[in-house]
C-alpha cells in the first residue's frame, strides 16, 4: 500500500506544495531586495505524467520568475503572492486529507485481517 501509485503521488505533491510554501515566504520575505527575482515550484505536469505511467514519484523543481520587474530589478507581487499561497494552502489541505483516507483505509483493512 505504501508503494502505491496513489500513494507514491500524494507524497510527491505533499513534497511539492511544502516547496512551494517555502518559496512563497522566501519571495515575500525579498519583496524589498533590489534585484530578486521570485522563485516559482512546478511539479503538477510532470506528477500528471508520472501518474499516468504508473509511477507517481516526481522531484519538484524552482526556476525563476521571467515576469517583467519593477525599477529596482525586483518581479515579487504581493497580490499574486498571497492568492498562491492561499492556493498552495488549499491544496495542501486536500492531499493532506486524502493521505488520511490512505491511512484509514489501512488501518480498516489491518483491524479485518
């Protein structure tokens, strides 16, 4: 069960939003730092990919923003900052619950055995 593809990919995206969590608070932290670009975590296209070969294991990555930047080389938005957050943080929640229906389900099939 825990080498589920269903499992396996879960945790990638666990993995992923925790990265993403992180990023975020580093851009908002950088708001002010002349010359920072804003990190962004992708990871959804190639855990879609993963899950349809059947493996569901992936490795997230972070690139920089090519978005345009202010005067002082700075491309953090605040706005689009706190709605990804908002986002990520829901996302987060729903795997987070599907995990515990993985877990439930174990524990279901152990007490039957």
């Amino acid at each position: 069960m825990l080498s589920s593809v269903s499992f396996v990919a879960l945790s990638s995206a666990l993995d992923g939003l925790a990265l993403r969590q992180r990023v975020i608070a580093d851009n908002v932290a950088n708001i002010q730092t002349p010359g920072f670009l804003a990190g962004r975590v992708a990871f959804e296209d190639s855990l879609a990919a993963a899950v349809s070969s059947g493996s569901g294991a992936v490795t997230p990555s972070v690139a920089r923003s090519l978005e345009p930047t202010r005067t002082d080389g700075n491309n953090v938005n605040l706005d689009a900052e706190t709605l990804l957050n908002v986002d990520t943080q829901l996302r987060y929640q729903v795997a987070t619950q599907a995990m515990d229906g993985q877990f439930s389900s174990m524990r279901i099939a152990m007490r039957t055995s």
